[in-house]
C-alpha cells in the first residue's frame, strides 16, 4: 500500500488492515526520533461499497473523523494498564468523548504545509496536554499522525510498502 512515512526517521510497519479480502487499505507506522516515537496512519479511501451479503461498509474520512481518530489514539495510548475493567471502560468511553470534543474545535487547528510530490496538502496540527495530532486529506487517502510530545515537521514521503511487516 502507498502510504505516508518519514524520510529521515527509522519506522516500522505496527498495524495493517483491508477491507474483505481486498489489498490492504490502512497502514500504521511507528517512527523513532530523538529518543521518542510518534505514530502515523494512513487510510486509503475505498468509497462506500455493498459487502458480499449486501451490507454497506466503508470508513468515515471527512476532517472531524479523521481528526478524532488521530486524537482519540494519543488519548488511548494515555491510559494506564493494569486498570480495572470498568475503569478502563470508563476511561476509554472518556477518551473517545473528549476525542470528538476536540476534533470538532476546528479552529483551535493550526495549519501548515506538508509538501509531498511537489504538492502542499494542508496538514491541520493540535497541541494537546497530552502530546501533538494532525491529520491530512491527500485526495486519495487520509492521514492521522500522534505522539505524545512534539510531532515532526517532516520531511515525510509517500511509500509503497509491503503488505509484512518490514522495519527502515
């Protein structure tokens, strides 16, 4: 799958999915840089389509979607293991709330460029307590970025990568 990762920093494939039995659609990557990580997802969009027994399927990409993945991610990551079951199930149902909460703030977004074959997509980027988000349309695909402190400012890249996983 084609998919946006970092030119300079060393990543590794943490996550893939597809649709049905198709190619693969949604790529995570785990990138390191001095001494931390940060992660990136790429969603190849797939349109709506009719699954084999008629039911509609597809993922939601507009901007407050993409934005309250890449959000709700950093704010999952947060919760501490070992909790009690329903404290965990409270903290997840929290994170998800507060995810949508600030997704929808649009203009809380800051934006800049992010240059990637000799075009600026607009990167939309939040600062949070808990660490930085963005996230990208690139037409074909969108992109949620994390990490729990400052995100890089590139440079990034788009990649075919395979299918296993593979380290960089």
């Amino acid at each position: 799958m084609r998919a946006l990762v970092p030119v300079s920093d060393p990543w590794s494939v943490v996550g893939s999915g597809r649709t049905d039995d198709g190619p693969v659609d949604d790529l995570s990557v785990r990138a390191e840089r001095d001494g931390g990580s940060y992660s990136v997802r790429t969603l190849r969009l797939t349109g709506v389509r009719l699954g084999p027994r008629g039911s509609v399927h597809g993922v939601v990409t507009d901007p407050v979607a993409t934005a309250a993945l890449a959000i709700g991610s950093l704010l999952l990551s947060a919760i501490p293991a070992g909790l009690p079951g329903d404290r965990t199930r409270a903290a997840i149902v929290a994170a998800e709330a507060r995810a949508q909460e600030l997704a929808a703030d649009r203009p809380a977004w800051e934006v800049s460029a992010l240059p990637l074959d000799g075009v600026d997509y607009a990167l939309f980027t939040r600062t949070l307590p808990e660490g930085a988000v963005a996230h990208a349309d690139l037409g074909w695909a969108v992109v949620a970025l994390w990490s729990t402190g400052p995100l890089p400012d590139g440079p990034f890249h788009l990649l075919d990568v395979p299918d296993e996983p593979v380290r960089r």
